[in-house]
C-alpha cells in the first residue's frame, strides 16, 4: 500500500465519515433523504468504476507511459474520492431502505439479497484484484520510455476483472430499478 500516502488516507477518512453522517438513520432524515442518498452512492459508485475503465482504456490507446502512469494515479485516486463513498452511501442508505420491500424485514425481498450479493462479490473482485493490479500499472509506469510487456499484462487482468466487476453492480442497479419478483 506504499501508493497511499497520508494524504490519500486521510482524505477517505473525511470522505468515510461524512458518507456515514449523511446516511445516519436519525429520526430527522425520513425515507426520502435515504433514498436520495443511495441514488446518489449508486451514481458515484457505477459512474467511476465506469469512468476509470474509460480513462485507462484512452490513456492505453496512447501508448504514452506518463500519460498511463498519470491515468493509473488517478484511477486509483478516484477510488478514494468516489468509488469508496459511493459503495458506503449504497450501503448505508440500502440497509435503511431495505426493510421496506422485504416486508419488515431487512433481506425479505429476494431481490434485494440478490443485488447485496452481486455488490459485495464486485466488492471481493476489487479488494482481491483490482486494487493490487491498479497499483502494479501505477509502479509499471513509473518509469522507462515504453509500455512494458509487463504492464500490458497487468493491465489484461485489471481489463478481465474490472469487467466483471463493472457488470456484476450494473445488474444490481438494474435489479434496484426492476424490483422482480423472483
């Protein structure tokens, strides 16, 4: 973890408490705030994870390695500004919201377990294998005048896992807006 610096940690600090403040279930925040706040993580949450594909997938394009090596900082930078707060707000604000659709209880609608799972599973393929490929291109970068081959295929499996990673919380977004009942 020698990429995060004070600084970094810090500032997901900041970020953590403020997203568990603003999701608190105090009696003056009703059903509408919780709502919003989780629309609000989902949107955080889906659009950096699709955003950092975005940015690595065009700075890869290039070729260039400081442009690669300034894209894997920030991939790994806006998920300490967003993808962590985003996935607290989901969280947080879900577990609220949840009982509601389970009639009273808080995993009743199945649904609702179904969508947890494919969070918290995406949530595994982060912790297990982005986080350390992302790392990896930040260090592959560092340094030389070209892409390494190395750094080719660190970014394949980040490729590989963020797919799956990136497709598992879009089908729970789908399952949130849909509410089947299977």
């Amino acid at each position: 973890m020698k990429h995060l610096t004070r600084t970094h940690i810090g500032l997901a600090l900041v970020l953590i408490i403020l997203a568990a403040l603003v999701s608190a279930p105090l009696p003056f925040y009703g059903r509408q705030w919780h709502l919003l706040m989780h629309i609000v993580g989902a949107i955080l949450f889906v659009g950096n994870i699709v955003i950092a594909a975005a940015w690595m997938t065009l700075a890869m394009l290039t070729r260039q390695v400081k442009v690669l090596h300034f894209a894997a900082k920030a991939v790994n930078m806006a998920d300490i500004l967003f993808t962590i707060p985003g996935v607290l707000l989901l969280l947080i604000n879900g577990l609220y919201l949840a009982p509601a659709y389970g009639g009273g209880d808080l995993l009743g609608a199945r649904w609702v377990v179904a969508a947890l799972i494919l969070l918290t599973v995406s949530g595994v393929i982060w912790g297990g294998f982005l986080l350390r490929y992302q790392f990896q291109l930040v260090d592959l970068s560092a340094t030389g005048e070209e892409v390494s081959a190395a750094f080719d295929g660190v970014f394949k499996k980040w490729t590989g896992w963020g797919v799956v990673a990136t497709v598992l919380p879009i089908i729970s977004l789908v399952l949130m807006v849909f509410k089947p009942g299977f």
